[in-house]
C-alpha cells in the first residue's frame, strides 16, 4: 500500500522507467536501470538499484511474463514499485500535431513522475486530429515526441535526431540506434519539416513507429526505406542481446 501522504504521488516527486519484455525477457535492463540511479541522483531520492534488480529478477522468475512491458517507480516516500503491463495498442503509423514546448532546464536529463506537461501534450495533438505530439521550442527547434525520440530524413539518405545539447531525453532506443550509426545528431526546425522525406518516433515499448503526416502533410513514404532498415537493424540488435541475455 501507498499512502496518501507519499508525495510521489501528490507531487510526482519520483523516478520511473518502462522496460520491453520479449518473451519475459529485459531488454536494457542495466541500462534503464543506471539512468533510474541518475534520476534519483538528479532530484536527490535515495534508490537501492542493487535491490530493485534482485526484486525484479524474483518478479519475472515468479510468473514469466512474455512479451510485455515494465514499469519501475521509485517514490519520494520510498516505495519500489514494478508493474508488469501490457503493450499498449497503437496505429501501424503516426500523424504528428506539433506542439509548442519549452523544456525545464533543471529537469536535464532527469526521468521523473513529473509527466504531466507531456501528457496534455499528447492531449492537445489528439484534439487536432493527430496521434501524436511532436514537440517544438517557441524558437522553432524540433525536440521529440512527449515520451518518444524523434528522427527525419528530409534528403532521404540521412537520419536526423535532435542533439542531447536541445535537451532531448537521452533515450535508451536512440541510444542504440546511434550506436548502429543509423542517427546523425543536429539540430532540426520545425521550417525543415516542410520537407521531410520519412519520419518515425523512436521507443522501448514500440521500437521505431513511422511516422505518415506531420501537421496535415503527407510523408511520401510511411514506413519509407531509412525507417524500414532503422526497424530492421534495431530488432536485430535487440533479438541478439535478450537472445543471449
């Protein structure tokens, strides 16, 4: 039981992070699991990672999960929480609304509970008639989605991802697409999506998710070429790690 008094919950001081289960298996875990220490570390709340792993560990092994999805929470009132869920459903590709956002500068590279901005966000692009938002300083710079990375081609050879510099999320996805140098890192604006080739959100839960029309314009292709191998490439990558895991 929580209690009401956590302020975990009356003020979303916490840490969290959703992890893939393929066939009960983590992906990432460490991975997720060391940038939850940063979290904590960033907003100054204690966090056992060593427990939290040998408590997941115990969760998976008591009843195999397949393919699903994790979720850690660490409250201020000191409470671990794992939750088993399941994949959430979605459309095969996306239409992106933009929506203008100014990210908090204290909350760097921090994955807190705080997630209410990106939540009505979310909200705002579904009102206009999108799936998903696609977020834009008042200055015109492109960022990411509210919980996923953002990636364009618009010359259609090269993949384009917001710089950590634009404080973007260092996602454990873009990570490993980085990793496979299928990303170049610079800054995008949101007059360059004016001529997008092929874009896609980039997550643990959904891997890389085309994109087919941001703010009523028409993608030429959805999935286009780049996003097809991007997919590819990283389920590969993925299948040989929880292979051997």
């Amino acid at each position: 039981m929580i209690p009401i008094t956590d302020e975990g919950l009356l003020r979303g001081d916490g840490a969290f992070e959703v992890i893939r289960l393929y066939d009960g298996v983590p992906f990432a875990l460490d991975e997720h699991l060391e940038r939850m220490s940063r979290t904590a570390a960033g907003i100054r709340l204690p966090l056992d990672t060593a427990a939290y792993g040998a408590e997941i560990a115990a969760l998976l092994a008591a009843d195999p999960p397949g393919d699903a999805q994790l979720r850690l929470v660490a409250t201020r009132g000191g409470r671990r929480l794992a939750i088993v869920e399941p994949l959430a459903a979605g459309p095969a590709t996306l239409a992106l609304r933009t929506v203008t956002y100014s990210p908090p500068r204290l909350l760097d590279d921090i994955k807190s509970l705080s997630y209410a901005a990106n939540m009505l966000a979310t909200r705002i692009a579904v009102e206009r008639g999108g799936d998903e938002a696609l977020l834009v300083t008042p200055h015109g710079r492109v960022l990411e989605g509210p919980r996923q990375t953002f990636v364009v081609s618009l010359d259609g050879a090269t993949l384009l991802t917001a710089p950590l510099d634009d404080h973007v999320l260092d996602s454990i996805t873009r990570r490993h697409l980085v990793a496979l140098g299928l990303l170049v890192e610079r800054p995008i604006t949101a007059d360059d999506l004016a001529g997008a080739q092929e874009a896609f959100l980039a997550s643990t839960t959904r891997e890389v998710h085309p994109v087919h029309e941001i703010d009523g314009r028409a993608l030429p292709a959805a999935p286009g070429p780049l996003t097809a191998d991007a997919a590819a490439r990283l389920r590969a990558r993925i299948m040989d790690a929880v292979g051997t895991a």
